[in-house]
C-alpha cells in the first residue's frame, strides 16, 4: 500500500479573522492546570480539575496506553514523595524545599572531606588514568584502605555509615580532579548490591559479603547492557526472573545474556 502526501493550501487572511485552534497537547495540558487554595493556616494546597476537554483526551490516552502490570503497581506504590510532588504541579516552592530540608555533614563526614577526599584528589591524574585505562596502584589500595567503596555500608558491618548526602559530597570533589575514579566510587555506593543487602539481606548474606564489599575485597559491577539494548535499561529484551523455592529457601532464579560488565 503507497500513501501519497499531500498539502492543502489555506487561504491569506487577517491579523483581525485569525482564529487560534489549541492543539490536542495544549487543550491537554490546559485542561489539567492544578489550581492553588491558601488555607488559615497559609498552607497551599493543590487540586487536579480536568474539564470536559480533559477527561476525554485522558479516556482516549488511557485507551492506546499498555496495562500496567503488577510489578509496576507495586513500584508506584512505594517510597514517599517529596519535593518532586510539587514539581509536577507546576508550581514548586524553592522556600518550602530550603524550609524542609537542612541536609548537613557530621564532623566526622566532614573531616573524611576534607582529608580522605582530599588526599585521594591528589593521587589522581585524569589525562594519566584515559591515557592507561586505569589508576594508579597506590590509587587503588587507598580507596580500598580508606573504605572509599563502603561509605553507605554501616559501621557495624565495617563500613563507614554516611548519609546519601554526605556520600554526593565525596563525589562532586572526587569528579572534579577525576570523573572515571568519581564513578568508579560511584557504582558500589549507589548501583551496588551493599544498600540492598543492608535492608533485605540474610544475616548470612550480611556477614559474608557486606565487610568485603566494605574493604573492596569485593568491587560490584553493574551489567546493564545486552545483546540487544545499550544504556537504556527498559529496553531489556531476553532477560527475566522468576522466584523459586529450593530446599524450603525461597530465591530468584535470573536468566540473561550480557555484552559488557563494567
């Protein structure tokens, strides 16, 4: 089947019988506005109206959209919201986020700031670790030493205990002498298995793999690509898990082809 394209020409006509016609996307989004309400108290609160327009674009976009399956459900059903609630409703508050939120680094984390980070600044070379594809080995023994790849790992597990905030301190200063030891240090704090197993994991499984994941006996890897996906990883064809049980123990049991491992 050949499509033909074609154009139709519309006729010249003043600034004055000019009409505006929204588009579908604009009739959407004007139809879905939040409007604000202050309160007694001078809390604003927010509500969602969709009129006519609104509620019939949403039906028809609903309609063509995929199910959401019930691991979906239960990702959007968990965690809290924040800050980025009032993103999305056009209208946040850069007062209420500085009212809320007062992050602030310990002495302790401080001082591993400004010593520590800044030691291991010193040891790196950017255009030297491109050149050779790797750090130095006094580099390494040092972020090893120093628990570099353990900081949200807990103490009592022989890691350092940092917060979230205390560890993006670490790598904004690291990433500005070096941005492959930035995520090279990265990985194992953030992709890393060491949160997962801190909040879900056997006591066995703790006491095995968290002080080596701590000292860098273990250095976790991320595999993310595949056969037939890059960087993207919803775009994971091929690759599933099941849980099972064996022996009474339940486990998952993951079936996947990798292209790189980094």
């Amino acid at each position: 089947m050949m499509l033909k394209a074609t154009s139709t020409r519309i006729p010249y006509r003043s600034l004055s019988n000019r009409v505006s016609v929204p588009s579908v996307s604009s009739a959407l989004t004007s139809s879905l506005l939040p409007s604000r309400t202050r309160s007694k108290d001078g809390t604003m609160t927010h509500q969602q109206r969709r009129n006519f327009m609104g509620k019939t674009l949403y039906n028809l976009a609903r309609g063509v959209m995929p199910p959401i399956s019930k691991t979906e459900q239960i990702a959007l059903g968990c965690g809290t919201i924040g800050f980025d609630r009032d993103i999305f409703t056009g209208s946040p508050s850069l007062q209420k986020l500085v009212d809320t939120y007062d992050p602030k680094l310990s002495p302790e984390e401080q001082s591993f700031l400004d010593n520590e980070v800044q030691t291991l600044c010193t040891m790196l070379d950017d255009h030297e670790v491109v050149t050779k594809k790797d750090f130095s080995r006094e580099a390494w023994d040092y972020m090893r030493d120093k628990k570099f790849f353990g900081m949200k790992i807990p103490k009592e597990f022989g890691g350092l205990g940092f917060s979230t905030h205390a560890v993006s301190y670490v790598l904004a200063k690291i990433a500005t002498q070096c941005v492959d030891a930035n995520a090279t240090v990265a990985v194992p704090n953030s992709l890393g298995p060491g949160e997962l197993l801190v909040r879900y994991g056997t006591p066995n499984q703790k006491e095995y793999f968290l002080p080596r994941l701590a000292d860098g006996t273990l250095i976790p890897c991320f595999g993310l690509t595949g056969p037939h996906s890059g960087s993207d990883a919803t775009s994971l064809i091929g690759s599933h898990a099941t849980v099972t049980e064996r022996n009474g123990e339940l486990g998952i049991l993951a079936s996947f082809d990798k292209r790189y491992i980094t």
